[in-house]
C-alpha cells in the first residue's frame, strides 16, 4: 500500500501548527487569497506582568479552541485523544494510516526520544505531522523540527512511530490528541479581501487588534496581548531582560517573507511592486541576520545570562531598525493601496 498526501515549503515555519497548516494549504491555489487575507498582524503576549513573552501572528493564538485549523471554514477537521486510539485501534500506526486513506492529515504530539533521526535522546514531546505511508518499507512521512533544525519532512519506520507514541506522555505544553483535518470542497473558497489586508495592517501600525478578538475569551483571560508594532517594543524589553524567545524574532523573518510572496499576487500599482520588494527583501535579510546572531549568542555563550550586555544592546537596536522599517513598509503597502482604489473608482 502507498499513501502521500500533498505538502510543500510552508511560508511561516516559527511554529509546528502554523507551519504544519500552511505546508498543506500551499499545495492549493484555491488557498492564496485565504493566505492573502491573513497572517497581516502580529501578536505578543505574556502569561503574567514582566513574565517572559512569545511572538507569533494573531491566527495562530486562537480565541478558545486550540487550533487555528478550527477557524478555517474549508477545512474539515477532528480531535481523536490518546485513550480513544488506545481503545478503538489496534495500533497508532492502524490509527494514522486509516485516516491518511480518508484523505486526512494527522498532527500529534509524540515522544520523539524513541525517533533515532529526531536527535532527541531525552524525553522530549512534540507535534509531529504524517502525510504518507509506504508499506513496502514500512515506514511514513513526517515532518517536524527534528535536531532543533528548521521544519523539513522525513522518512521514519513503522516501529519507530509506533514507540514514539506508546511513550508519549501528558505534558504542560501540548494536549494529550491527535488533530486531523483535510479538505473540504464543498465549502466556498475565499477571494482576496484587501479590506481585511488593510484593516489588520492598519491595526499593525496602531499597535490594536481592532477585532477584540480575545474580549470574553475564557483561554486567553490572563494573557496580556501587545499588538503590532508593539510585539518589536516588548520583543526588545526581552532581549534586554535575557528572557527573549529566537521564535519571535523567527516570526519577523517569516512576516516578511511573506510579504514579499503577498506582492506577487495581491495587486498594486506595477511600479510599485519593485521597490517594496527590495525594501522587503532587504527588511527580511537583516531580520535574518538579527535570529541567527541571537542563536549564535546563546550557543556561545551557554544561554542568555552570559551574552555581553553591548552584545544584548546592540541587538536591541538592530530590532529597533527592523520596527522602523517595517512601519514604513506598512505605510508603502497601505498608501498603494488606496491609490489603485481610488484609480479604480475613477475609471469606472
């Protein structure tokens, strides 16, 4: 037997939900307008005051359930927990290869201590997605961050995935479940919105979530939300304080990455379009450049606590270049925006 299931390259790669979704809805044209509209907003939030904060796009905090796979109208989607495959399958790897023949995608946290090529040799869980199975070598496609590498896919044995699961554990992190979701082409496709685009990107600027989206939210009701370019302002008080997240800053590369893709198919005036995109494309390489002397530092130097201050300075101010520039690619995309509106309502 042989499954495989369609993925690509994910356009955001910070986080395994995000880059998971994304490998999956890149494999549709259908999907671009929804990317278009979305991942235009940037989220900070803290668990508690002066506590240690994360950066990521509003999409993938959602506002009660766990999965921002749950907000997308044409996606089909299903939460299985560990007991019930315990219980109703005679294996996981029985389990995940019935419902990749239904056409579904499953995301799991797993043990990846007992996967050789995760380079784990600790107990350690994390969300790993299968879109493949080969029998004849009886192993599945996987992908996820193994080696605390960037997201890629592998080939891994049956056995493997089978302890990798029996080991699995309850951790304060992920949910003891498996998430399953796959098309569904019944349910209209979006078109590009570029009102929405313009609204998230003016609340960018502002530093607002113009949506409320989390006002009421049960899950969200001690978090403390900076939006915008206030995520670069609290990012920035983290380095200082030695408590930053590198995935933050991993998620200005990938907002900028992604614009330079959005320019390509959300339409402005041509020239335009060459500008924005070296200035994007420059914005992208010195964030880049910004995670990877983060990285660096913290490998060299045994972790945050024993980075120089002039070292934690200086990043502090590349991050404040970076605020700066994206403010102004901001105000560029807006203002093209409203250019070509008002050309269109003038000829028509």
């Amino acid at each position: 037997m042989y499954i495989s299931l369609n993925v690509t390259e994910p356009l955001i790669s910070a986080y395994p939900s995000i880059a998971n979704l994304l490998s999956v809805l890149g494999t549709e044209e259908r999907c671009v307008p929804w990317i278009c509209n979305h991942f235009n907003q940037l989220l900070y939030y803290q668990e508690e005051p002066d506590g240690k904060g994360a950066g990521t796009f509003i999409e993938h905090n959602v506002r009660e359930l766990e999965y921002p796979h749950h907000e997308i109208s044409f996606l089909r989607t299903s939460i299985v927990r560990y007991d019930q495959i315990s219980r109703f399958w005679q294996s996981f790897v029985e389990f995940v290869k019935q419902h990749m023949e239904m056409g579904y995608y499953i995301q799991i946290p797993l043990n990846l201590r007992m996967i050789k090529r995760s380079g784990q040799t600790e107990d350690f869980m994390h969300p790993t997605m299968f879109f493949g199975f080969y029998e004849d070598t009886q192993q599945m496609a996987i992908a996820d961050f193994y080696n605390n590498r960037r997201y890629r896919r592998y080939l891994v044995t049956l056995h493997e995935v089978e302890e990798a699961y029996r080991h699995s554990f309850k951790d304060y992190i992920y949910r003891d479940e498996a998430l399953l979701f796959r098309f569904y082409h019944d349910e209209p496709y979006p078109q590009i919105d570029r009102e929405q685009i313009r609204a998230s990107l003016q609340d960018l600027l502002s530093s607002k979530d113009s949506s409320r989206k989390y006002l009421g939210s049960y899950r969200n009701r001690n978090r403390i939300f900076y939006y915008g370019l206030a995520f670069i302002c609290q990012l920035i008080k983290d380095i200082l304080a030695r408590q930053a997240d590198f995935r933050s800053i991993h998620v200005l590369c990938d907002f900028l990455k992604l614009w330079i893709w959005k320019l390509e198919r959300i339409p402005v005036f041509p020239q335009a379009v060459s500008e924005l995109s070296k200035q994007l494309t420059e914005a992208h390489r010195r964030s880049t450049l910004i995670r990877n002397k983060f990285i660096k530092y913290e490998l060299v130097h045994g972790g945050q606590d024993g980075i120089p201050e002039s070292r934690l300075v200086a990043l502090a101010e590349e991050c404040q270049w970076l605020q700066q520039e994206i403010s102004n690619i901001t105000c560029k995309i807006l203002n093209e925006s409203t250019a070509r509106n008002k050309g269109v309502k003038d000829t028509s």
